[in-house]
C-alpha cells in the first residue's frame, strides 16, 4: 500500500472522523483535518482550523458570509497538495467553490433528512454531489433518498457503512457489567443511550416505562444525556424524578467507548426511538454486544433488525406501542437469548470497521490511480 497525503474536511470534534484520522495515521498515510470546529489534536494528524468570518453588517447572509471566506479551504488545499480530499457531509460549505479532484463526499444521515429545498444547505449539497468523483452514503437507505432528493443518478452512489471498531466495542458478561455498574443482576434493564434532544423522544421513552414500571418492579431504565443544552436536561430530569417509580437513571456526562460497551453489555434491551435516521452506530454497537434492539420504524433499521425475529419495531412512535413493545421483550425472554447471539454475529461479519477502511483506502487508490491518467 502506498503512503498517500489524505485531507479530510468536516467536524473536528466528531468521533466518527476522528476514527477515520486516526486509522489512517496509524496506517502510514500523511494526515490532514480541515474543520471550522476547534478539538483536541490527534497525535501524528495535521490540523488547520478555518473559522468563517460573518459580516457585522449581514450576520444572517449566507452568501456574503461565503464571499468572503470562500478562498480558505482551496487555498489550504493548494499548500497541503494533497493526492485526495474527502468531505464528511454532504451539505457542508467549507468546500464551496473548491475546484480538486480526486474528491470524495460522504453524506452522513442528518445532512440529507435536514436539509429542503431552497435553503443553502440543499445549494451546498447539490454542489458537492455533482462534482464529487465518489459519493458515499451509509446505507442503501439514504442511497436511495439521496438520489431522489437531489435528482442524482442512484449508479453514482454507493453505500458503504462505517462500521465497528471491535477492539473499541466489546461485549462483556452481563452479570459482570452490572457489577461494574450496580445494576441489579436480576433486574431487565432498558438502555436509551441517543440522547435527550427532541429528535430522540425521550419523553415517550420515559411514560412508555413509567406505565411500565406499574406492572414490573423489576426494571430499569437508563437515559443519556448526549449533547443536549442544561435547559433541556433540567426538563428531563425532572420527568425522571417524578416518574418511572425511581428507577430512572439520567446519566449527565459522554461516554468513551469502554463505558458504553458496558452499558451495553449490562442491558438487556437498546431503546432507539428517533424520528430520522441512518443505519446508526449506536444501534450496531447495541447489537454487537447482546442488547436487543427496541426501535422505530426507520426504513435504515430495516436493513439490520426484522420485527419479532432479532428486535422489536414499532409500527407506529407512540407510548402505548414502546409500552407493549417493552413488554412483549421481557416475556420474550428465553427466546430472546437466540436473538443476541444472532446479532451479535452479525454485525462482527458485516460490520468490522477494519475490513472496512480497507476498502476505504482501495477507493483513494482507485481515483488516484485514475487521475494520474
């Protein structure tokens, strides 16, 4: 494999990029993050930070807001004489008016569910498609929504998962993860790890146990945080206190990935109720390691659960419905010991992030190759 010089442009503080940064270095290849977001530094990756002046004048003009800082990144790139330059989402700005091939654009999910016509968002998308040289997307899900949303030719796109650091995401004996945890070794315990923002429905999560935790007293619950504003945790905290029979546990800080393999591990099902998303990480991670998946009816999911067969999903976002779906999981049970192993199988042969990379890295050579011609 020849060493290559990778610029990769998105947000520094993502651990999905991040991840891709550090595989790379580890791998031999020259670095480079471009992110208009500050973050710690990776030992042996390049980083520029690119802060995007607005106008006293017109802070709200996107288009005044470009023209004047639209000559950063190409002129980065020209410095850093890169052999390929991939942006990770796919409506970013940062690329606007960069004219560099080999280019490779990868949309992530929210870039695409968020992003309407008529907003510069769906502008910046668009541009990025039609001169991307590969366009990724995560599944065949948001392959397919990406074609039709931005009237791109599906042929040109491909979808290629991230996939799981295995040596990262571990499962580990229940009963020893609950130790570890204090969790009660006897108890079912439902892990709702996406976060507190609206978009996850916590809420519903919260009632949904709340009814629950009248029939059983042998549950728990636990919730997130994730990057949700104090307001927004405040809400919440008080709808764990007052509900849920006190056996809710709001968890207020992020998790590396050894603590959420054990969460993970130490649960017995993964609650994921968004009202968009990709073939997310979080619901992989569940599955590697042993907790079955309780989530909404996303077309995504559907490439990776099956309802009653290896997960639960809900044919409709209601209380009632993650209620009976809950407790359809604990009466489930010894069936449900079949489901865990099946899933966790399959995401080790499906979704091994090193296997992966590799194909990553056959995809920069490919283009390379071809541009050298």
């Amino acid at each position: 494999m020849k060493r290559m010089r990778i610029v990769l442009i998105g947000n520094g503080s993502s651990i999905h990029i991040r991840r891709w940064l550090a595989w790379f270095n580890e791998q031999g290849h020259e670095v480079h993050l471009i992110s208009n977001i500050d973050c710690e530094r990776i030992a042996g990756v390049e980083f520029h930070l690119v802060k995007y002046e607005h106008s006293s004048n017109f802070p709200g003009s996107y288009t005044l807001i470009l023209r004047r800082n639209m000559g950063k990144v190409p002129h980065l790139i020209a410095e850093i004489e890169p052999d390929i330059v991939h942006l990770h989402y796919l409506s970013s700005y940062l690329t606007y008016k960069l004219e560099f091939h080999p280019f490779v654009v990868s949309a992530w999910g929210s870039d695409v569910f968020r992003t309407e016509r008529g907003t510069p968002g769906y502008r910046y998308a668009r541009e990025n498609l039609f001169k991307g040289d590969m366009i990724t997307t995560t599944s065949e899900t948001l392959r397919e929504l990406v074609s039709k949303r931005f009237n791109y030719n599906k042929e040109n796109l491909i979808s290629f998962p991230w996939g799981l650091d295995l040596g990262s995401i571990k499962k580990t004996d229940m009963r020893s993860a609950r130790k570890m945890l204090d969790l009660d070794p006897s108890h079912y315990v439902f892990f709702a790890p996406r976060g507190i923002n609206p978009p996850y429905r916590p809420e519903i999560i919260i009632d949904a146990f709340d009814n629950l935790s009248n029939k059983f007293d042998n549950i728990d619950l636990i919730l997130l945080r994730g990057y949700s504003p104090e307001t927004r945790m405040s809400k919440i905290k008080r709808l764990a206190k007052f509900k849920g029979n006190g056996r809710i546990r709001l968890i207020d800080k992020l998790l590396n990935p050894q603590e959420m393999s054990l969460y993970y591990s130490a649960s017995d099902f993964y609650v994921g109720i968004p009202t968009t998303d990709q073939l997310s990480a979080c619901l992989l991670e569940a599955m590697v390691c042993g907790s079955v998946p309780i989530i909404s009816n996303l077309p995504a999911y559907k490439e990776a659960i099956t309802d009653n067969e290896n997960g639960f999903i809900l044919k409709e976002t209601t209380v009632k419905n993650l209620e009976s779906a809950m407790q359809k999981g604990i009466e489930y049970n010894r069936q449900i010991d079949d489901w865990r192993d099946h899933n966790t199988e399959y995401v080790r042969l499906e979704f091994n992030w090193d296997e992966l990379a590799q194909k990553m890295v056959e995809i920069y050579e490919d283009l390379i190759n071809l541009y050298k011609l």
